[in-house]
C-alpha cells in the first residue's frame, strides 16, 4: 500500500522546519513586545459555533469546512479560523473579567477546503491576535502596525495595505438596500455568483474577482459614503493614526471580508510577490462578536495571517534562518574510542553542547564525511592513542585551524 497525504495538505520536512521555527519566533516576540499573550485553543469545535461567528452565508461556512458528526452525533468543524475560538474561549473562561482589555495571540492550523493552488492549502497555518474590550481607533492602529512590523522584522517590505469601513448595524443595512436596488438594475448582466449574492450579501458583489462585474459594478455606491457619523470619525481617525505612525495605505471603498462578524474597520495586506492569492494578511474590527456568542457587549479587533504565503516569499528572497547544526562531531578513530565517543558527546550535551556522534558503526573517513555534511563546527577524532596520551586534535571545519587539547577539558574548550 502506498499511503500519500491528502490533497492541500503539506509536510513540513526537517530541511524546512529551521525557517518555520525562526519566523514563529520572530512572530512571538512582536506579539511579546506589543503585550499580546497566547491563546491555544482546540483544533476543533462544535459546527454551531463557525456558523454562528462566520456567517451562514460564507463561502468558508457554505462550502470549505471540515465538518463531520463524532460517534456521539455531535456535529464539529474542524477550525477554519481563530478568531472564533478565541472568542469562545474569552466568554467561556470569564477573560473580561480580569482585564478591561484582552490582547491575545495564535499561531497553529486552520482547515478549509478549498480547491488547492499555490499558497492555498486545506491544512494551512495562520499567526493571529485579538484584542478584546477596545472601541479606540487606536487598538485598530495598533493591531495594523504590529501585522506590518512582523513583515518588516522579516524583511519583507514589499506589501500593500488598503483598509475600508465595512459600517455597522446601523448604517450597513441602510446602504446593503441603496446597494442592492442599483445591483438589481443591472442583475441579468452579472456573473451568476454575484446574481446569487444580491440578495443576501450584496457588498460581496463589489469585491468579485469577475471582469465583466467589475466594469458593471465600477460606478456603483460605496459604503465609505453612506457610513454614519459614529463610523465615518472613527474611520477618520484610523487613517490620520496610520498617516502619523507612517503606515501608507490606501482606501479601498470595495473591501469586504470572506467572513460576516466586522463592523467598521477592514483591512487586507497583500503582496505582489505572491500570484492570484496574494492575500498576506487580514483583519478588522467586530463590535458583536462577543456579545453574539454569548459574552457581554465587548468591541474587539484582530487580524490573522498566512505563514504558507510569508514563507514563499521569504524562500523567493533565499531568506536564510540561523543553521541548526551541532557544534562539535566527536569521531571514533577505532572500535576501543567507541564507548569514550559516546559518553563524551552525551556529556556534551548535558553541558548543552549540541554534538554529534556515529551511531551507525562507520569507518573514520565516512564519519568525517558525516561531520562535514552535518555541517558541524568542530570535530574531534579520538582512539587509542589519543586515549592514553589523554590529548586529542581538535578541528575547526570553519576555517580548518586545529589546536591539541587535553580530552578531561573539551566540555570546557567548547563551552568558551
Ligand atoms: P482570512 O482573511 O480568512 O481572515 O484569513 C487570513 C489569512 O489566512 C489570509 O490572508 C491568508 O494569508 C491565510 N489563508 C486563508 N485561507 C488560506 C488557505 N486556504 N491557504 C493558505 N492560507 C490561507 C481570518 O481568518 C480572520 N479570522 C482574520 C481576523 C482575525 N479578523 C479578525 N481577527
């Protein structure tokens, strides 16, 4: 039998997981410097909870979740998003209670099956944060510019932000019907997807990827002029923050997220690096979210942001993370040095040394083969000899300098 991973998914292999390793921790000491804790919530949840918090009528809840019924007939979904789960988690442990403002971080994997292309999988991997219990148009800045500062950390500074205002409860409804009747209009003329969205989400029909939509839909209204005064000075005063943090962006009236819970701020980063999903990042701000799941009334805004994609255009740039090789390869020269190889690169180790010995009983030459392969720092070749002489060589393979030392004192060599 010959098993295969399933369509969308990925192997992370040992050649790939160093770059994987030194962005995850370049992700968590912004989210440390900006004061965000960690969240880790369950791969899966109950189905009730994605559809309540997306939205029934989403792509992601329409076509892409992972959903299925356990032995006891429930019904669960395997994670799509996070912000969700945080949420339910926030209501469920009291969070709001301990703080006035939560600010909370994931990184882990979502699951959505889509039809897989480059940089879209099924299982993918998302770093997100939330922060809880703020109104300001300052929390909004704040989770944009921490977003940029990730990228910019990495190097990646070849990115674009556009931001929209998506309303609220009390504005959008009066614009969706201003929209929806000139959408009408013309109805007949658009693709059927967005024939299918005028009724239900008709703000959806502005963001189509289709050409003859956008000519269509070119001149229709747009929600940044029909917002109320609450979300227009709220929008204001996210764009004269990001002026004056010195964060460009542009203003895309046509901007609507894939997922239902935003009021008022939207944001998407994208990347010319990437192809047609060039989607970085994105997020915005959801006043009802916590108080639809079951929580007190508690305005909110977060972002989330594919790792798949940051790392293809850290591997088109040759990014290169710091190495993972041993620091020392300690060789046998002959059967009686074996036992003396191992104890020594164990207590190496101990001493946190990360070292290296055969385990595979090969000859000298092909263990020097594996050091250098290995790509470790200094090797060490002992055997009888130098086992009662007590001294060995010992080899720089950076820059091939070597210098005898007394065996009792290589964890101390090799520690300075
Ligand atoms: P989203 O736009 O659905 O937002 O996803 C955020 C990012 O996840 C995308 O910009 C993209 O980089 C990545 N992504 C999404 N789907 C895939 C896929 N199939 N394969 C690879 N990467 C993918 C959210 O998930 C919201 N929870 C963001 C948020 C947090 N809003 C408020 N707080």
């Amino acid at each position: 039998m010959n098993y295969r991973s399933i369509k969308g998914t990925k192997d992370i292999l040992p050649s790939e997981t160093p770059l994987w390793q030194f962005v995850e921790q370049t992700i968590r000491d912004v989210f440390h410097q900006f004061n965000y804790k960690e969240i880790r919530t369950p791969i899966f949840e109950s189905t009730a909870l994605f559809l309540r918090s997306i939205g029934e009528l989403t792509d992601i809840v329409g076509k892409e979740m992972y959903t299925f019924e356990d032995r006891s007939h429930d019904s669960i979904t395997l994670r799509p998003e996070g912000t969700a789960s945080a949420i339910r988690a926030y209501v469920q442990n009291n969070l709001g209670e301990a703080l006035p403002l939560s600010k909370i971080y994931y990184i882990g994997p979502m699951f959505r099956q889509e039809r897989p292309q480059a940089g879209r999988l099924r299982q993918f991997h998302q770093f997100g944060a939330e922060a809880v219990g703020s109104p300001t148009a300052e929390t909004d800045v704040e989770i944009i510019a921490m977003t940029i500062e990730i990228y910019k950390r990495l190097g990646i500074t070849n990115y674009s932000l556009q931001i929209n205002s998506v309303g609220d409860e009390e504005c959008r409804p009066r614009y969706k019907e201003i929209l929806k009747a000139e959408l009408l209009k013309i109805a007949d003329k658009l693709s059927f997807e967005s024939q299918k969205r005028i009724e239900q989400n008709p703000m959806r029909v502005l963001d189509s990827k289709d050409e003859n939509d956008k000519t269509l839909t070119a001149s229709m209204p747009l929600i940044t002029d029909h917002l109320n005064e609450e979300c227009a000075k709220h929008f204001e005063r996210v764009k004269s923050l990001l002026t004056a943090y010195g964060i460009p962006f542009t203003v895309n009236g046509r901007l609507v997220r894939g997922l239902d819970y935003y009021t008022k701020t939207a944001f998407e980063i994208t990347s010319s690096e990437l192809g047609s999903q060039d989607a970085l990042a994105g997020g915005g701000r959801y006043d009802l979210l916590v108080k639809e799941l079951g929580g007190k009334q508690t305005p909110s805004v977060g972002f989330a942001a594919g790792m798949e994609r940051l790392m293809m255009i850290l591997e088109k740039k040759g990014f290169q993370p710091p190495k993972q090789s041993p620091k020392i390869f300690v060789a046998a020269a002959d059967e009686t040095a074996r036992e003396w190889v191992l104890q020594t690169t164990m207590k190496l180790r101990s001493a946190g040394i990360a070292s290296e010995c055969d385990l595979l009983s090969r000859s000298l030459k092909s263990q020097m083969k594996e050091a250098d392969r290995q790509q470790a720092q200094f090797s060490l070749v002992v055997g009888s000899m130098e086992l009662e002489s007590g001294k060995a060589l010992l080899k720089n393979l950076t820059d091939h300098s070597q210098q005898e030392i007394l065996l009792s004192d290589i964890v101390t060599i090799i520690n300075t």
